[in-house]
C-alpha cells in the first residue's frame, strides 16, 4: 500500500498574476514539483504546467486521502428590517481548501398561511346594580306668589268673571348627586377560528449579504433588490467549524436563498 501523501497548498495572490506552490513529503512516491506564476505573455505555457499538476492530482487523490466534497443547502423566510434570513452549515476538520462558495437568491413577497379571524363570540350581559344617589332641590319654597288681576267683564245673557292670574317663581337651582360606583360586564369564555388562505404583501428589497456576522455584499451600499446569482464568498469563509450567511431585507418581504461549496479535505477528523 503506498504511502500517505501529505500535501501543503500555499495560494497567494502576486501582482504578476496567482502564484501556486505545492511541495510534497511523500517517504517513496513523489508529486511533481510546481512552482509557477501565470505568464500574461505566455499564457498557454502557464495552463500547461498547470494541467500537469492536476492530472497527477487527479489520478493520485485515493491514494493521498485527500478527498473532494461537494454540497449544498437552501432555505426560504419571511424577512423585515429587523429580522435577516439565515443559512447555517459546518466545514469539517481535516479542511485543506475552500475551492468555492456561492449564493443565489431571490426576492420574493412577505407571506403569510392565515387571511384573519372568524367574528364570533358576541353576548349581551347586564351589569351590577349600583349608582343610586339622592336628588335635591336647593332655594325654592312654596308655591310660588299667584295674583288676582281682579278683571271682570260682562257678557250678555249670562255673567262671566275672567281673572288675569300672575305666577311668580324666585330664583333657585337644583343639584344631582351620585355616589363613587362601578359596573362589571361579565363576557363567557369564546374563541375565534383562523380562516386559513395565503395573504402576500410587499417585497424584500435593499437586501445585504453577511457572513459569519460581518456585512460583506451590500452592492454599492444599495442593496440587492433583484434576484441574484453565483456570489462568490470564497474569500471569506477558510476555516473549519460553523459559518453562517445572512441576508437582510429594508422592508417586510420574502427570501428564498441557497449556497453551494466545495472544498478539499484531508482525512483528520472525517
């Protein structure tokens, strides 16, 4: 059986173009040596050092325990200004490289399973007694003054006395007065039945991408209103352990978001 092959990958970015270098500890089989950076004036030189060493990495992969994973996850919320989308997912130990990481997603309407509630539950209760009070009258006494004008007309055939009366009334008031009281309304025990039905509103918009808590995609500052494709996050996720991505939303709207990696990894801790 051939030896573990272990490999260290050392990716970095030169002014000329990438730099790559691999070197190799094999105790008996041996990997290529490959040190290079892309020559712009010689490009097809540069690819075909570079498809050298992939061959030979391809073909040796079993052999290395160095394995290739690919997966992917989706998730679709409601989202608002306070509340972001978020996609959970965990990289291995024994990780060597993050080869790619991209997001797709699209906006979509704020929607919710439940168009109101059925009425119901109306009653007629009478309330406690209570409120009684006395009625006064206050600065009035007697009748009152009446008068006899002492009018007396004669009308022929027959005799009628007519009397002018006046009535006179002094000033008074009246006032009311109720007693400190309370009334219970006794309402039984109801419910009311959800009426089921999809009810949409507005659209997420202004939506901004973070990963592992830190805002990285915001287009401009603008955010994202539109669907979107193939966002590269590579560059920002490179370790083991968990990683989240999060998308928020300036308004009350709906997401539908996926991500797909793929990573080399060795065989610790798989």
């Amino acid at each position: 059986m051939k030896k573990i092959i272990m490999l260290v990958l050392i990716i970095s970015m030169a002014l000329t173009g990438s730099a790559y270098s691999v070197q190799s500890d094999t105790g008996g089989e041996t990997m290529p040596n490959f040190d290079f950076k892309v020559d712009p004036n010689n490009i097809e030189g540069s690819l075909v050092k570079l498809m050298d060493y992939l061959k030979w990495f391809n073909a040796h992969l079993d052999e290395t325990n160095i394995k290739h994973y690919t997966w992917g996850d989706s998730i679709v919320d409601n989202v608002d200004a306070t509340h972001k989308l978020k996609l959970k997912f965990y990289i291995p130990d024994g990780i060597l490289l993050v080869q790619k990481l991209t997001l797709n997603f699209s906006v979509e309407a704020f929607r919710a399973y439940e168009t109101g509630a059925a009425s119901g539950g109306a009653s007629i209760e009478t309330s406690e007694s209570g409120g009684s009070g006395d009625f006064d009258t206050t600065g009035v006494s007697g009748m009152g003054i009446f008068q006899d004008t002492g009018v007396e007309e004669m009308i022929p055939a027959t005799t009628h006395h007519v009397h002018n009366m006046d009535f006179t009334l002094p000033s008074h008031s009246h006032s009311l007065s109720i007693a400190d009281h309370t009334h219970d309304i006794n309402i039984p025990s109801h419910g009311h039945s959800i009426l089921y039905g999809i009810y949409e509103s507005t659209t997420a918009a202004g939506c901004k991408v973070y990963v592992d808590g830190t805002l990285r995609l915001d287009n401009g500052g603008a955010g994202y209103s539109t669907d979107q494709a193939n966002l590269d996050l590579t560059q920002w996720v490179t370790t083991a352990g968990w990683h989240t991505i999060e998308i928020s939303s300036t308004q009350l709207g709906r997401i539908n978001a996926a991500y797909f990696i793929q990573i080399y990894a060795g065989n610790k801790g798989l």
